[in-house]
C-alpha cells in the first residue's frame, strides 16, 4: 500500500491439555508450548510493532511458587527482544543446573515461561501512547487465583468514556482511561462478584473456610455468565482474550464479526490466532481444521480442559472487516488470496474504458509489495479479454489467415512489467520540509527503458488513503518514464469515513477523497454543505448512541464516485508531471463481489455496524472543522 495504513493487534493463545512430560516424551521439549507461540506470534507480525507481550500460567505449583509469568517489550524489534529475555532467562539456569535440563518436575517449579496457557500479543496503538505500560497482555493480579486475571486483545471501544464512567459508579478508581484498563477492570469487577457469591453459596453448602473453598469456587466459577455481564454495554469491534489465573480461559468475538479469530483443537493442544493460516503453519494442519469463532460467541476453555463455544452477545449483520482480506491479514489465507484476485479482476472493465480498449499500448504493473495479488487477478482479466479479442479475431479471418498471422495473433500478449520497486532501506530522516519531500520522492525506484511515448501506465495498489505518497514520490517517478498517461487503481473503493474498530484511521482530514469533495463542493457554491452537517452533528451530541445518525454522508451526496476520483486525480498531479493522471477505484459492490464473507465497509460507506460508529464519524467531523486534532474516539 503506497499510503502505510497501520496495522491492527494479533492475539494468540495455547492451552496444553495434555502434561508437561508428554511434550517432551512426543516433542523432544517441555518448553513446545513457548516455542510455538513464538511461530504464532512472528507470523503475525504483520498486524504491529509497536510492542508484544507474552504470559504464562503454569499448573500444578506449590503456594509461594511463581505460576504467572509476563514480559512485555516496546522495542524496535519487541518479539525478537521478548523472546530473547525469555532465552536468555532459560539459559542461565540451564548454565546453573545443567543436571536439571530434563527433569520437567523441576522445571516446571523453577524455571519461568515454562507453562500450561500462554497468551501473546502484537500490537499497533491506536490508543494512548506507545510506553511499555500500554502493551499487552495487561494483568490485573490477587493473591487469590482465580481473581488473577490476564487480557490482551485486537480491539478498539466506540464508549470508553461510558465504560470508564460505569466503573466509577460502581466504585471503582480506574488508573486509566483507555479502553482495554476499562475492559480488564469490568470482567474483573464481575469476576470478584462471582467469587464472593460462590464462597457464600459453597460456605452454606459444604460448611468449608476460604482455604477449602477456592478449589471448589475455581470449578465452579461461571466464565459465560461474567463474559455475559462484562460486555453488556461494550460497543465496538474486539476479539478479546483473557487467561484466569487458576487456568481457565476465553477469547470472545464482538457480535458483528468485526475483529478476526480463529481457533483449532486436538487432544493435544487448543489454539487461537488472529489468522487461520497462521495455525495452519505452525500446527501443520488443514484449512478445514481450523475454525472462526461465531460473532457473539466466546471460545471458553475450563482448567480441566473442557472447551465450549458459548454465546454471549446476540448476534448483529455480520460485519466483517474487509481491510483485513484487501490489506491486513496475510495473502497466504486460500480465501483472502483468491479474494485479492478477484479485487484485480473486478476493477478491470474500468480500467479499459480508461484506456478505450488499448491493450497493446499500455503497460500494467503495481506499487510493490501488497499490491500484487490484485494485480495478478488483473493480469488474468487481461489476458481473458485479449484471448476474446484473438478467438473473434481467428474465427472472423477462418480460412483466411495464413499460418504466420494466426501465429502473430496468438503472440500478443498484456505487457506486464514491474516498474515501481519500494527501497526499503532508505530513511527520511532529514526534518526539513523541502528536504524531506526530495527524500519522499525517492522512496521508490523505477525500471526504465519499457515504456513508450504512447504508452498508458496501469498502476494498481491496495488503496489510497492520503494520497501523500503518491503525489510526493510514486507518480513523480513513474512520469520519468515519459508514458502518455499515468492510471492509479485502487483495489479497494474511496476511503471516506474514519474507522474506529482496530485500524488508524481516525480523523477525517487525513483522507484524499474527503479532501477533495471539499474542494468540489467550493468549485460548485455548496460549501454550505459543511457548515450544515456540522451544526447536525452538534444538535446530536446530547442523544444516545442508538439514536444518532451519520450526518457526514451529506458532504459527499451531491457528487458521484467519478467525480471525486477526477477531483482527486488534478490534486494528486503537480504543475511538474506531463502525463495525463486518472484515479479510479474499486466500487463498493465489487468489493461486495469480491469478499462476500467480510461486508464491513463502514470506511467507504459510512455504514458503521454498531451505534457507536455514527457517534465517532459526527464527532470526527466536529473536530474536523473546529480544527481539533483530537481523536474522535
């Protein structure tokens, strides 16, 4: 994506259901469990770096034994540092007790990480700032097990301040307002409730004290009913897990499939991942294996290794983020690779209107590296088109056609190049502004001598957000190339309203397309357009989420998807580019086509799936035009 849209979280868990001895009898190690939640949480890097965390829970340890173990790091590199604390932990005492190094008893008493459930995490914030005290997992910690609790999620919260605001009422004195502390300390508080009635309810029962009880309070604590009541008034996209301390553990989905999760089980081990083939590769497993967890539903996994799937939340419109099959999650998902093609294939009859038909004059290509799975379904839809072309071609000539025209005719083929190439090691350090965008423009390099004077130029990329790249680097360096004129595609449609479930995408001015419809609303005297929307998105602060419209849609209603991608092709060029440069976008209902499954397209519709959503974008657009730089949500 020549526009870095920053990633989401990823979360991964593993519950080893069988002992310590068995994995190392089977596996050669009793450390199996830290070693593939490492492969799960590396193979997910791709959804932040700006911290990881691990925790572990062991099983079976005496009172005054360490049973839970967390290292978080925000380094440059944070899962190859955690894990590097982690190696360099082990191996002191390999170094100290070398006799020990395969007596799992005693490892499992001494040495740290080593465990039943592990919870990792990889994250990008989008809320709060990047200090250590913001990475997951968070622990909220007792000296009673099963009110120990870990929790560490892919998520963003539209309410936080209402979720804040309820912990007060109760009571509470949170120590921060961001919405996973909210979160934590809402399962918490309903947690600690369960507790104290469990006690009273056993007390009465079986006439025990507080030592007795725990064991029976740890079987029967009710992690559907607490999961039932924590998320009760949450409003936004998550899949959230939480690690007990006595064992127990949950990953719950919010109830319009937003955020992604997967899980697969054997005997052996239960595992959850943001990706499905992320699982697939570690555990060495079929697609068919690894199943999504049910919007509303949570994954709950008891200390005894009983494992349910249970509904929480009732159900909404199944919502699913598309980013993460056009951008976020990894391409070597079957679905979301064939899905990529299709958004390449999909958009082709727009790109030939663009060029009047003109295959053999234009030269298809892509802004590198995320680009080119739609690029290869383009590909194809140009190749089909051509094969129509020879096949009428051939069978109007018949027996007309000598053998070296069919020949001829057969030959030709799209012109496919790879043009732009991303220099991935060069760095913008220099702070002055002049100084930076000469740097920008050489982000990307460009092969010459393919390109003609009469040549189109057919770039596709994953989306256009800013249009900061392109305008600074990506179309400088392809008009060197001297072509007539320059078409950018978008796989995916105009990025028009700001995402407030798990993407960085929070304020309105940020977006080309917002951008431009305001520069066609002044060329056409309807500016007044904005100060109406705004004083509607003022008269519906004091409403309830459930009652609140999206009052934003109006600013793009007078003009037409065409329109917009004409306005933002002339800001996107400079005075000094000499190709003609045209925009076009993926429309909604291609997207739609594309991947059926994952109908999320808040961003480019303003369709928000919960109530919460049209409370953001008319708070966006408030601190849009009173010039606030505050996040919306």
């Amino acid at each position: 994506m020549s526009d870095s849209i920053k990633h989401e979280c990823g979360i991964a868990m593993v519950r080893l259901l069988k002992p310590l001895q068995f994995y190392k009898d089977k596996y050669g190690s009793a450390f199996y469990g830290l070693n593939k939640m490492y492969l799960l949480m590396e193979k997910q890097h791709n959804r932040g770096q700006d911290g990881a965390g691990l925790a572990s829970i062991k099983f079976n340890v005496d009172p005054g034994t360490r049973y839970i173990s967390r290292v978080r790091s925000n380094e440059s590199q944070p899962i190859q540092d955690i894990f590097a604390q982690i190696n360099g932990r082990l191996n002191e005492l390999n170094e100290t007790f070398p006799d020990k190094i395969n007596d799992v008893e005693w490892q499992n008493n001494n040495a740290p990480y080593l465990g039943n459930l592990f919870l990792g995490h990889v994250r990008y914030g989008t809320f709060g700032k990047n200090s250590i005290e913001s990475v997951h997992p968070f622990l909220r910690q007792s000296n009673w097990m099963h009110k120990s609790l870990l929790v560490a999620g892919n998520f963003n919260m539209t309410n936080s301040k209402r979720l804040f605001n309820d912990l007060v009422e109760i009571g509470q004195h949170p120590k921060e307002m961001t919405d996973t502390v909210t979160v934590m300390e809402k399962i918490g508080h309903f947690i600690d409730d369960e507790v104290a009635k469990l006690y009273v309810k056993i007390k009465e029962e079986k006439g025990v004290g507080k030592k007795e009880a725990s064991p029976l309070i740890e079987k029967r604590i009710n992690l559907k009913k607490i999961l039932k009541k924590s998320a009760k008034n949450w409003d936004g996209g998550y899949a959230m897990a939480g690690l007990l301390g006595h064992g127990d553990a949950f990953v719950l989905r919010d109830p319009a499939g937003i955020r992604p999760a997967f899980y697969y089980k054997d005997d052996e081990v239960v595992v959850v991942a943001s990706e499905r083939p992320v699982i697939q590769t570690v555990f060495n497993v079929a697609i068919d294996d690894v199943h999504e967890i049910e919007r509303g539903h949570a994954l709950i996994i008891k200390r005894n290794g009983k494992v349910t799937i249970d509904k929480i939340k009732e159900e909404l419109p199944q919502k699913s983020c598309s980013f993460e099959r056009i951008y976020f999650s990894r391409g070597s998902d079957a679905d979301i690779y064939t899905e990529r093609k299709n958004l390449g294939k999909f958009v082709f009859p727009q790109i030939l209107e663009k060029i009047n038909n003109d295959i053999k004059n234009t030269v298809f290509s892509f802004i590198p590296n995320t680009a080119e799975t739609s690029f290869y379904g383009m590909r194809e839809a140009a190749e089909d088109f051509l094969n129509q072309q020879k096949a009428e071609i051939i069978l109007k000539g018949q027996r007309s056609l000598s053998v070296e025209k069919v020949k001829e005719i057969l030959s030709e083929r799209p012109r496919i190049e790879k043009l732009a190439i991303k220099d991935a090691k060069l760095r913008t350090f220099i702070a002055d502004d002049s100084s930076r965008d000469d740097l920008v423009a050489h982000l990307y390099d460009v092969t010459y001598g393919i390109v003609q004077p009469s040549d189109n130029l057919v770039i596709i990329d994953d989306s256009i957000v800013r249009g900061t790249t392109l305008k600074k680097s990506i179309i400088k360096i392809l008009d060197r190339l001297n072509p007539k004129k320059i078409i950018i595609v978008s796989s995916a449609p105009q990025i028009r309203y700001p995402d407030c479930y798990g993407i960085d995408m929070a304020k309105l001015g940020d977006f080309i397309a917002f951008r431009a419809t305001l520069e066609l609303l002044k060329d056409t005297n309807q500016y007044h357009i904005v100060k109406e929307v705004y004083t509607n998105c003022k008269n519906q602060k004091h409403l309830q989420d459930t009652e609140i419209q999206n009052s934003v849609t109006a600013i793009y209603a007078p003009f037409t998807d065409t329109q917009i991608s004409d306005k933002i092709a002339t800001m996107l060029k400079t005075e000094t580019i000499n190709a003609e440069v045209e925009i076009l976008y993926q429309t909604v209902e291609n997207l739609h086509k594309a991947c059926p499954n994952h109908l999320g397209d808040w961003y480019f519709t303003g369709d928000y799936p919960t109530p919460g959503g049209n409370r953001v974008v008319n708070d966006a657009f408030i601190n849009f035009y009173e010039g606030s730089d505050a996040r919306a949500y």
